[in-house]
C-alpha cells in the first residue's frame, strides 16, 4: 500500500487515479502546443508533480553494517522521519506552485500556513482532514500511554523550534490530544514541518521527544498520509484548472 491505513488508501487511489489522468491530458496538449507549453504546463506545476511523484514511490531500507539502526524500531523510526522530510519537500514544490498562482493568502507568519479558509475550501479536503483527526483520535487519543508519550512530544517540538510563529501553530496541538478536539490543516504541517527541522537542522535522533519509538512511528504515519492527500488535492486542483481554462476533456 502506498500509504500506511486502509482509510488513507481508500482516498488516496482515486486520487493518484485522476492526478494521472489530468497529468496526461495537459502534458499532450501542451506537447502539441509547443509555443505556449510553458502556460500550459508551467514549469512550477511540472517540479511539484517530479517531486509528489518520487516521495509517493519512496522505499527506504539500511545497510546495518554501516547505519546505527540496531534494532526494528529504531530502523522504523528513522525510515518515517525521512519520508516526512520528503513529504515536507514536496511541500516546498507545491508552496512555489501556489505563490504563483497568488493561492497564498497575504499575511504569512509560518510556511506551515499558507492558506486561508476560501483557499482550504476550493481544494475541498474535508475528507482528507476528517480522516487525519479520526486516526489521531483512535490510534492515538484512546490509548493513554500513547497520547502521553505523543503529547510530550509535541511539547519537545514547541520547545524545540526556533520561530515563535511555529511555537504558536504547534501550541494548541498538546491540548488536543487530551481533548479530543480536531486538528486544523496549519497545525498538521506545523507538526510536520517541526519535525522535519529537528531532524535536517538540530540532528535530533528517531527516539527524540518520546519515550517510545512505537508511539512517534504512529504519529508520523498519520502525518505522513494526511501530507501526501492534501498535496494530492492540490496538485488535482492545479491541473483540472488548466484543464478547464483551455477547454480539453480527458
């Protein structure tokens, strides 16, 4: 499976279904249009797809002669910490995307949030979002032991990150977690963008912050899947609108 639960997978499928199908339409209109190819397929769009693309269809394995990976769990840890970073640079393609588009709303404090609720709405991720905060809840929230671990996790993260922009979007996180309450789109990729910092910035190991392995790999799986839906939507949004304004049917 390309994603880590049967939930995530069911919307993922269609998705990367039509995400290829629209690729497909845009790049043979624009191969026979070659003049105005890079309006048609700019090349912001053409990147952030390469690099949606690669992380979906990352595998990642180590050599234990050589990686200080002794045990399963730590191996597991380390392979969901590099495919987060993937999924956040894929993110950084899709950012550049928007930026162009003028899809990034003026004020922006933090890269984790970029949008505001118009610009959330016409990706239409609600699914996408009910599905993140269902998984928290289950996976993570009902289980005592693994929401405090989870939630001292977090605390590591706001205590970890330099900005105070991230500081605030991650705050409200540690809270939720005893709530129950929903997470919003900016705190998910705070989370991810954080931890993607400690580890690229600050050389923080896998068991950094929690006590557990175990617990992190959940959290990173959920955060992993809601990264590589989210972007799914977007990138379907960019090429439908391409699609349309040039009149093609696929």
């Amino acid at each position: 499976m390309p994603l880590n639960s049967s939930a995530a997978n069911s919307l993922f499928h269609p998705q990367f279904a039509d995400f290829k199908l629209n690729h497909d339409c845009i790049n043979e209109y624009a191969n026979k249009n070659k003049s105005n190819f890079e309006d048609i397929f700019p090349r912001e769009l053409r990147l952030f797809r390469v690099r949606l693309r690669l992380v979906i269809g990352l595998k990642i394995s180590f050599d234990k002669n050589f990686a200080m990976v002794a045990n399963e769990p730590t191996e597991k840890a380390y392979i969901e910490i590099m495919k987060c970073n993937e999924a956040w640079f894929s993110y950084e393609a899709m950012n550049k995307l928007c930026q162009k588009w003028n899809l990034k709303k003026i004020s922006i404090t933090s890269i984790a949030d970029i949008f505001d609720a118009p610009t959330l709405t016409l990706f239409n991720i609600k699914n996408e979002i009910d599905n993140f905060n269902n998984e928290v809840k289950t996976v993570i929230c009902a289980n005592p032991k693994i929401a405090v671990d989870i939630e001292k996790y977090l605390t590591f993260l706001e205590g970890a990150v330099e900005k105070d922009a991230l500081k605030n979007i991650i705050r409200p996180t540690i809270s939720k977690i005893t709530t129950k309450q929903d997470w919003e789109n900016k705190e998910i990729f705070g989370v991810l963008y954080a931890t993607r910092n400690i580890s690229v910035h600050q050389g923080e190991t896998a068991k950094s912050g929690v006590k557990f392995y175990k617990n992190k790999i959940l959290l990173l799986k959920i955060l992993y899947d809601y990264a590589i839906l989210f972007q799914l939507k977007v990138v379907n949004f960019a090429f439908e609108r391409q699609i349309s304004q040039y009149g093609l049917t696929k």
